[in-house]
C-alpha cells in the first residue's frame, strides 16, 4: 500500500464536540410560513411600522420566488428540497420580559455558553473580546456593554438596536444586501429573528474584538440571523462569530444575511469560524447554511475583509463579498474550507470594482476528505469606471481522499483596460514526497499531514486574531482527526 | 415547440424554419445518400426540435456571456452552392496562407468545390476526400464514425449541423503514415447570398502510430452575413500524433459556431491550435475525451478582436481515463469594443489517477471599452491528480513599454512589439514552419492596421 | 552499524538492486560510487523506507535490527538519516517548525521529555554556524524558494539537529557550487564522530576532496563491483567507469 493510502483512512466516525442539547423551555411560533407568521414575530418584538412592511414586501417577494420555484440552482450541491411550510421560525427561551442585568439570564443558558467555552459572567468573561451571545432567535446576553458604550461603540442585539437606534437601522437594513437579492436573502428578511448589530462612531477605533456566538438549540427551528455593522468615517473593528448545534437526525436551516458598510477610511475585519453539526458519519442531519454576507465599501479608502474558517453544516452555501464603491478601498477575503464525511460546500467570494483604484485579494483553500465536496465559486467583476484596480485570486485545493471531489469555478468579467488582475490555482493531494520527506525526519505520517495541512492554510489562519488562529488550528485539526493518519 | 411559455425570445426566434428547410432538404438534396443517414438526420431534427436554441439568459450556464439571440432570430436559407466559382491567384494564395502548394479540398458555401481544389499529390498514407462522395462509396466505414463523437443528443448546434450534415470532408491518415506536410481542408463562404447558413461536417481518423497536420480554415470573400455551423470529429489511432490548427477568418458580419469533438487513444497526442482572426459573432466549442491511458493533448488558442466583434471559447477536456495530461493556453488582444469570454473546464472523473492538467487564459486590452470574461474552472472527482489554472487580464505592462522607449523605440512601435510579443507563446507552438511563420504575418498585419486606425482616432 | 546482505530492491517491477553487501561500523565514512542508474539513489531510498522503492529480498539491518521491517519514521528515530538529492517542497510549514517536530518526535520515542519551542529555537540557532546560515533561514518554509546551496545546507542543518547515527548523504554535492560545496562538505566534517558513521552517495568524486572516505564502493548494474580505499576514487575521476562496467558485465555473466 502506498504512503498516501496508509496515511488517508475513511474518515471514521469524527465525534462532534457541542452535539448536546439545553434543556430549556422555549417560546416557539407556530409551524410554517404565512403573513401572520410575519406578524407574530414582529409584534414580539415590538417593532416599528416600517420594519414590519420591510418584512411583508420580503415575505412577499419570497412567496413569489418560491412558486416561480426560482430557488438557486447553480451551485454544486445536492440536497432534497426543502417544504418552507415545515420549519419553526421563531423559537426563544422563555425569561423574563426584560433582563436588567447577566444575574438575570438563566443558569441553564450561561452553562450552555460556558460548555462551548464562551464564558458570559463578569469573573470569567474573556479579556478584550466583548460577546453577543445568540441562543436560537435572540440575544440572550452582551458582555462589556458599558465599556463599550464608552467609546460610543453601540454594540449588542439587533433587536435592541430597533427599539434603540431605529434610524441607523433603517438607514443602513438592506442598504448592501437587498431583500430582492436571491431567495434566501428574501427569507431571511421576512422571517429574521435575532442577530448582532455594531455601529462604530466616526474616528473610533474599537478597543475590543467583538464576538457573537450562534447557537442553535430547539428542534425543527430555522435559524435566521441578521447582523449588522456599520464603520462610520476613521473608525475601525475587528469582529467574529462562531456557531454550533446539537446532532440532530433532521437538517435545520440557517438563513443569516450579514451587512457591513464602511465609510470614508473605515475598516472592518470580519471573522468567522464556522462549525454547525455537519451531519453524522452518513451524512444524516447537519445544518444547512445557506447565508449571504456582503460588505459595501461606501467611502473612500475604505477596506473590508473577511476572513472564514468552515469545517462545520452538512451544507455551506455562502459568498461573503464586497462592493467596492469608494475609490482607493480594498476588499478581501481569505476562507479556509473542510469538506469530510458527506458534507458539501459551494463557497467563494465576489468582488465588484467600482471606483477608482481598487483592490482586492481572494485566497481561498479548499480542503476535501472522506467523501467530501467542496467548491470554490468566485466572482472578480471591474466595472468600466474601475480604473487602475487590481485583484489577485488564488485558489487552491487539497486532496486527501480518492472519494471525495474539489472544484473550482473562479468567473472573471473585466471592463476596465487599466485593471490588472490575476487568477491562480492549484489542485493536488498531499504528495508522497513530501510525506517521505516529513518521515524521513521522525515525524509520523498523522504528524506530517497535521503540518502540512496547517501549512496550506497558514496564509488564511494569520489573518484571524491570534486566539482564534489557535481556536481555528484545534478545530481544523480535531476535524481531520480519523481522516488521515 | 413551445410557445406557451410567454418568454419575448421566443416570438423572434426561428426554430421552424429549420424544421421546413429540414422536410424539404430530407426530400430533394442528398437522395443518394444511405439509409442510415437520413435516418441519423431524423433523429438529430427531433433533437433540436426538443432543444431549441440556447437563447435563455437564465439558468444558462454555458451561455452565460454569449447571447445567440441574433443567430435565433435571424432566418437563415440553406445556401446553394457556388461550385463553379473560379478565383484568381491572389486569392488562392491568400486563403492557401501563401502555400497554394498543399493539398487542399475546398468547398465554397458549404459544397465541394473540385476545380479549386488539389488532392492529385496528397501525403502518402493520406486520404482526403469530399464527404458526400464519401458517403456513396464508403458509406459503412462513416457510419462507424459520424455522430459518434459528436453529442447531437445535447448540444443544438450539433443537432442542426447533424439534421444537415451532407458534405465536408473525410480525412484518413494510414496506420504509421508519416506526413510531413499539411492538408488544408478550406471551408470558403462567398457572401454573395445574404442571410445563408452551412453546415460543414468534417470526420478525421488517424490510423495507429501515425502523424499528420491538418488546417481547417473559414475564409470568406466578401464582407457579408452568412451562419456557419461546422462540427467536427476526431477519432484518434493509438500512439497517434494529429496537429489540428483551426483558423477562422470570416467576415465581420459573420455567425460562426463551431463544435470539435475529439476521442483521444491510448499514447495519442491530440495538439490543436485555435486561431480567431475574424468573425462577428463567435462561438467554439472544443471538447476532448481523454478515454484511453496515456493520452495527451496541448490546445492552444489566440483570438485578435476588434470593433464589436465577440469570440467565445468553450473548451472541456474530459479525463476518464489515468496517466493523462493535458496542457491548455489560449490568449485574446481585444481593441474596440470587443468582447472576449473563454470557459475551460478540466474534468477528472471519480477513480482516475495520475492527471496533470494546466489551463491558462490571459488577455490582453488595448481598449477601455473591451471587455473580456473568463473562467478556468475545474471539476476533480479523484484525489491523485495535479492540477493547476490560471487566468490573468490586464493592459501592457507600462514598465515593459518605458524599456522599449528607452532603447530608442517609439511609442507605436514599442505597442506594436509588445503587442506582438503577447501572441508569439501561442504562434510558436503552431509546429509547422511554414504555417507558424503565415500566421505570425497575419497578425503582425493585423495589429499592425489597428494601430494605425488607433492613431487616427 | 549497517550490515546489508545480499540486498536485492525494485522500483515497480523493474529491479535495480541485485544482491549488494555492505558493512559500515562506527566511525567509517563511505563513499558508494557509480555511473548513472546503477542504483545509487535506489539503496539509499530502499534503506531510509522509500514506499515507492520495494526490497524483494536480502537483509539490512542497523544496529541489529531488521531495518527493513521498519516504518520510515522509526528507521529516523532509531538514529538513520537521509540527505535528499532532491529535497522536498513543504508550503507554509516553516524551517523551524519542521525541525521541532522531527526533533521531539526522535526525543519521544527515546523517553526524552520533548523541549519547548524557545529552548529548540536556541538549540537550532547553536547548529546554524556549522553550515554558515543565519537565523533568518529558519524561518521560511521548508525548501519553499530555496537556492540549490540553501537545499543542501539545510538539508546538513537538519543531519546537524536530528544527530543521526548513520547519514546517507545521497548525491549531497550535485548542483552546488565550489564555494557552497566547500561549506556543507565542512560542515559534514564537523558532524564526523567516532560514534557516527556516513554513507556518501555520489556520482563524482568532488565532494571526497573535502570528505575523505574510509572506504570507497563502485556499485554498477545493482551490485558492488569493487571496494577499495579513497585512492578508487581519484582514479575513477581520471579514468571513469569503464573498467567497472566491463567487471559488472563479467559479473552478470557469471551470474
């Protein structure tokens, strides 16, 4: 048997670390979709009337998608289809009305946070990252509020940013990602329950990383988060989410829309370590991801970057992209993705060129195991007034299994003769050189792919704050545990 | 047909007439050839029938930068053949690339022209010959071959050109023929009748350890509007070496949609090089089938547009089988308002082993209301394989364009050798001196009367 | 150290070594010479556990045990070393981070705790003088971008930290220059014990100018034709090798 074969096993059964469930009693819409559902969910919230009509016009356009059965076909995934009519999509621990402070959150739900290591009480919280913890459909607690407020740095529950800055949110709600974008986006809209909201005042610069961590705990609930975060002119923030679910046997939905805007000289780093139950070793169950996250970058020398690990959903479906509209902003985006058992991932960037000199940067790793499938889909569009911009693709896949499959289907429209732009990519499993090589000095077959592995990813891992990278290390690298080695 | 639907596209869109040119060709022309193939022609009829032309600009995917509206809509009448026609010697040289010496079939506006043709001094172990004729006197041997490689059950445009298919040429090359110099198989559309579609059906098979060159080229005669819809198919012998350069010149008014379909063979080297020197509307699909173990194939392409010219090149090369390789280069200079799009895809089937795949796209833009699209994608089912992509657009390199000033050149002359430069990759991959060096004059002259119209601007 | 007994390997189906013997104690250095395909590269894969490189019959055994039974990460923890002709690309791993983990890996097995990575990093930069690098070197990625000297001097860097019992050093002087060969020939010398032993794999002689063998063997055709003192050497320089083709030939016909 050749190296490659005694190293890269079938992925055997990869235990899921936050498979467990609160037991927690919960306050859930009734099953299905209609107007009223709307309704419900926004007379809970007490929201605005032009919230509610955003809502309706969404549920409408979505209800029109959906018999024209004009669903996105054109990614590379494969799932039965899914009866909108069958989903919960509203579901939150019951407590009390208001909670004046973290003493007031149920014991139940702090332990779940601590469980997944977020810690949300005072003593324990972490240094320097304030985090909105998001339990099903709401916020159930922020850390550092007050801290925060300090700076002006309006950051906590989206909800709350409606009843407390209503007009940045009807400024800036579907300023980037329209309810019109693509059915999922129309979905979200009508239906969204929770997310972050963050607003940077102008010349701030954010002294806290902020967190949200996703958690979806109730059955049969789709989750349909929507976050927000707005960089006024100057300022700068560094923001992360994670996520995670318990094993179910059913497939949940996760519709999230992410909106971020930067104005003159803003910027705004976006981080994500995605790791939602990705199904079991059959492919049963797991989350189905499908989430739209967009950046415009309105001003001038303005810059936006996204940074992704995915290892987790049973399908990802996402494309966090940026609008490049001021002269001399940037966008980028780096992704590391970990396609093993059955689960498929369709994921990419798209970057549009608008104003003058600008300049983006795609590096997308793409990593399939077991029976994997993972695609890179990207789009680099310049636009004929886009002069002197500049892209730079790169997008590379790693192969560690004779089943599973990596593609990649980079699109490149330019209209600007001025532009310069360069696309790469390289497909290829771990060599059996460099395998020798790595035993040759001592070190084990599981140990030169756990190297070499982080090696392919290291460009997009130096992007993540420096505890993340480790956090992202450790999942990336318990992910592959029984895959190789 | 569907007409239910609602969708604007299709009130304009001439499917029927097709069908009505179809009866009455099935009844009148070609009533000589076998059974099989009208029977073929049947089939490939109701295909398109089911098919349509590819005018959706939703959903359709590989069509996406390409909008053949105006193919659909216009109606087009089968042309009559100009057989008879004569040309002078400046002509012949002109579409011979200055080697009236090479053997060449000919046909004018889709039919077999003998006077200007010469096959009397064909390679040894070289056969060419006039499909139609073909069809009489070798008729099993064909039906062997034609529609074999060809999907028409998929792709309208083969359904049509299968629906019509009657003359082109058959091109054999023995087991262990050695030829050195090239066949010209000249596909030469007058443009005296306006509106006129042909349907040139080429099948070339190599025998077993042999090596030829073939030069499909389209050449036109005047500036008219005309619909050539070519298919052709390569059957390769085992250990066999076939360089195909296909060169397309037709005039700037013309709709060209070409289909190649190449089955590749064990230790078989398939190099082709696909050259769009003219056109108004332009589509080449190049699809090889890497089926057998140790195969290879080098595609090379260079498209020069200017004006509102659009040359779309689709080329899929299918591994199915391991110890494939396959290299892919194709290169556009776009001026005017032109529009560029190339669409690779590199497939490596579930199981198969040991690929090395590289594709490349770059273009280069001369004008700022040029636009080029592309898209190198892959789609890899197997994990032993090494595959790389790359794709780059972009305008000249100012610092190369400064160093060629500073040693005394002007700025004209400077573009010009840039410019030229940019092509030499893939005009020196045309293995055959005497053609490479025809092609370098070509579109040398080419960029050279853009820079002069550049200049007047 | 090495005892190899009528080692016979192949690379597919095709064989290539035919029954070679070779013992090498503490202290020895050994220079195997020979032409183009005579099986050079083939015994210092076979001995270091290529997978591509198949022993079909013989014995190898180092220190007493079966080196052939051996995964390739044990034969380098049980103190056997290879220097690359070609050494391997590995992206985004760097020097440094290399070094550390074959270096706690060979600790481990040998129940010594493993040392932490500032302690290392003072232990690789007290190596880096005996091939004349400087620390930048350890840390870039692995053989990633480096100079054909830059290979060959990490890849005796590396011999340097892990303190291997036996270096094959294979073809270690090709595509160097005077100057780089000079270098990584003196650090060889300095890593020369009387508790170690080396195996040099070598087409040229060039390299014995710096590193005087104990024993030179000329293997052609998969065997050894011919085993002699560093004066063979000189005189394959000036003569080549075809007074050991015609022995090889004599051999097979024997055979």
């Amino acid at each position: 048997m050749s190296t490659g074969n005694r190293a890269v096993k079938e992925l055997a059964s990869q235990s899921y670390q936050y498979g467990w469930v609160t037991p927690i009693e919960s306050d859930t819409a009734p099953r299905g979709l209609n107007e009223d559902t709307i309704r419900w969910i926004s007379a809970k919230k007490n929201e605005p009337e032009f919230l509610l009509e955003w809502r309706l016009k969404a549920y409408r356009h979505f209800m029109t998608l959906l018999q024209k059965e004009q669903l996105p076909e054109w990614a590379n995934v494969h799932y039965p289809s899914i009866d909108f009519q069958d989903i919960i999509y509203y579901s939150a621990p019951k407590t009390k009305e208001k909670l004046n402070s973290l003493e007031e959150v149920d014991p139940e739900l702090l332990k779940t946070y601590e469980k997944l290591g977020i810690p949300l009480g005072e003593q324990k919280r972490l240094a320097g990252v304030a985090v909105d913890a998001i339990f099903d459909s709401v916020s159930i607690a922020t850390t550092f509020k007050e801290e925060l407020a300090k700076y002006g740095v309006i950051f906590g529950s989206f909800s709350e940013a409606v009843q407390n800055h209503p007009e940045l949110v009807e400024k800036y709600l579907g300023s980037v990602v329209p309810y019109t974008d693509n059915f999922y986006a129309a979905l979200n809209a009508a239906v969204f329950s929770d997310g972050s909201f963050c607003y940077v005042p102008k010349g701030v610069r954010c002294p806290f990383e902020l967190t949200t961590y996703f958690r979806i705990n109730a059955q049969s609930t789709g989750q349909f988060e929507r976050t927000l975060i707005v960089a006024d002119e100057g300022s700068y923030v560094s923001y992360l989410e994670g996520c995670s679910a318990p094993m179910r046997d059913e497939n949940q939905l996760h519709a999230a829309v992410v909106e971020l805007v930067t104005l003159d000289n803003a910027e705004i780093k976006y981080s994500t370590i995605q790791n939602w139950y990705p199904g079991d070793e059959e492919g049963k169950g797991g989350i189905y991801n499908f989430v739209t996250k967009r950046g415009k970058c309105a001003g001038a020398n303005s810059k936006i970057s996204w940074t992704q690990v995915e290892t987790g959903a049973a399908i990802t479906w996402k494309y966090p992209s940026v609008i490049l509209q001021g002269d001399n902003s940037v966008g980028e985006f780096y992704s590391v993705a970990l396609t093993k058992g059955y689960q498929q991932a369709d994921t990419g960037s798209k970057m549009t060129h608008m104003g003058k000199n600008t300049r983006s940067t795609i590096i997308a790793k793409t990593i399939s195991a077991g029976h994997g499938n993972g695609t890179y889909r990207g789009l680099v569009k310049v636009m004929p007034k886009a002069t002197n911009s500049w892209n730079f693709t790169q997008c590379d896949s790693l192969l560690l299994s004779n089943s599973c499959g990596a593609h990649t289907t980079p699109y490149v429209e330019v209209r600007n003769n001025s532009s310069h732009l360069e696309h790469e990519a390289f497909t290829s499993r771990v060599s059996e050189e460099q395998l020798f090589y790595c035993n040759q000095r001592g070190i084990s077959l599981e140990e030169a792919h756990r190297l070499i592995i982080n090696g392919f990813c290291k460009e997009v891992f130096k992007q993540l704050p420096f505890e993340f990278a480790v956090e992202a290390t450790r999942l990336l690298e318990a992910n592959l545990e029984g895959t190789v080695g | 047909m569907n007409v239910s639907t609602g969708m604007t596209h299709r009130t304009t869109v001439q499917e029927g007439k097709y069908l009505a040119a179809f009866d009455s060709f099935q009844r009148n022309g070609a009533v000589g050839d076998p059974e099989w193939i009208h029977q073929l022609r049947e089939a490939a009829i109701a295909r398109f029938n089911v098919l349509g032309f590819p005018v959706a600009r939703r959903g359709n995917e590989e069509w996406k930068y390409t909008d053949i509206r105006p193919i659909a809509a216009t109606n087009f009448q089968p042309a009559t053949g100009s057989a008879q026609l004569t040309l002078p010697p400046p002509d012949v040289d002109r579409l011979t690339f200055g080697n009236p010496g090479w053997s060449r079939i000919v046909f004018v506006d889709g039919v077999y022209s003998q006077e200007l043709s010469a096959l009397t001094s064909l390679p040894a172990g070289v056969s060419v010959v006039s499909l139609a004729q073909a069809l009489v006197t070798h008729g099993d041997m064909i039906k062997q071959h034609m529609a074999r490689y060809a999907p028409y059950e998929s792709e309208a445009f083969t359904a049509l050109n299968t629906a019509f298919a009657h003359d082109g040429a058959l091109v054999q090359i023995a087991d262990g023929a050695i030829a050195e110099e090239p066949v010209h198989l000249l596909f030469l559309t007058t443009g005296r009748q306006q509106d006129t579609v042909t349907y040139p059906r080429v099948l070339i098979l190599t025998g077993k350890d042999s090596k030829a060159t073939v030069i499909e080229s389209y050449g036109s005669l005047d500036e008219g509007r005309y619909f050539t819809n070519a298919v052709t198919e390569v059957r390769m012998g085992s250990g066999s070496v076939l360089n195909y350069y296909k060169v397309q010149r037709q005039s700037q008014q013309a709709f060209h949609v070409s289909n190649t379909n190449v089955s590749n063979a064990s230790g078989a080297s398939f190099n082709s090089v696909n050259l769009d020197l003219g056109g108004g509307l332009v589509r080449n699909n190049l699809n090889v089938l890497m089926g057998e173990e140790g195969c290879s194939c080098v595609l090379n392409g260079l498209y020069l547009l200017n004006g509102t010219q659009h040359v779309d090149n689709q080329v899929i090369i299918d591994h199915t089988s391991s110890y494939t390789t396959a290299s892919e280069l194709y290169k556009g200079i776009l001026d005017g308002k032109s529009h560029s799009v190339f669409h690779g895809s590199i497939i490596v089937r579930k199981g198969i082993q040991k690929v090395n795949a590289n594709q490349v796209d770059k273009n280069l833009l001369l004008s700022d209301q040029a636009e080029a699209d592309t898209k190198p994608a892959f789609w890899i089912y197997s994990d032993d394989v090494k595959c790389g992509h790359g794709a780059a657009c972009g305008q000249m390199d100012e610092n190369a364009l400064f160093y060629l000033k500073s040693r005394g050149m002007d700025d004209k002359l400077a573009r010009r050798v840039l410019t030229r430069a940019f092509a030499t990759q893939v005009i020196d991959s045309i293995g055959n001196g005497a053609f490479r060096a025809a092609v370098g004059q070509i579109v040398e002259n080419k960029l050279e009367e853009w820079l002069e119209a550049g200049e007047s601007r | 150290m090495l005892e190899v007994i009528d080692l016979h390997a192949s690379i597919g189906d095709v064989p290539i070594l035919k029954g070679v013997n070779l013992r090498v104690n503490a202290g020895e250095v050994h220079a195997i010479m020979g032409p183009n395909g005579s099986g050079k590269s083939t015994l210092a894969y076979v001995l270091a556990g290529h997978p591509s490189y198949k022993a079909t019959s013989g014995r190898a055994l180092f220190e007493g045990q079966n080196l052939l039974a051996m995964l390739p990460e044990n034969r380098a923890r049980a103190g056997l070393f290879l220097s690359f002709q070609h050494p391997v690309e590995v992206p985004g791993v760097r020097f440094d981070e290399f070094m550390r983990a074959g270096f706690n890996a060979l600790r481990k097995s040998r129940g010594v705790p493993e040392m932490g990575v500032l302690d290392f990093n003072k232990h690789l930069a007290s190596k880096l003088g005996i091939v004349g690098m400087d620390a930048t070197f350890t840390r870039r990625y692995v053989n990633e971008g480096f100079s054909g000297g830059e290979k060959k001097r990490g890849e005796i860097l590396q011999m340097a930290i892990l303190d291997p019992k036996l270096a094959i050093l294979d073809e270690t002087d090709s595509g160097l220059d005077v100057d780089a060969l000079r270098e990584v020939a003196q650090g060889i010398n300095k890593l020369r014990r009387a508790d170690n032993a080396i195996l040099l794999v070598t087409h040229y002689q060039r390299i014995l100018s710096y590193v005087t063998p104990d024993v030179v063997h000329v293997l052609i055709g998969g065997r050894i034709v011919k085993s002699g003192g560093k004066e063979m050497a000189l005189e394959i320089e000036t003569e080549g090798y075809d007074k050991y083709e015609d022995m090889a030939k004599a051999l097979r016909a024997g055979a």
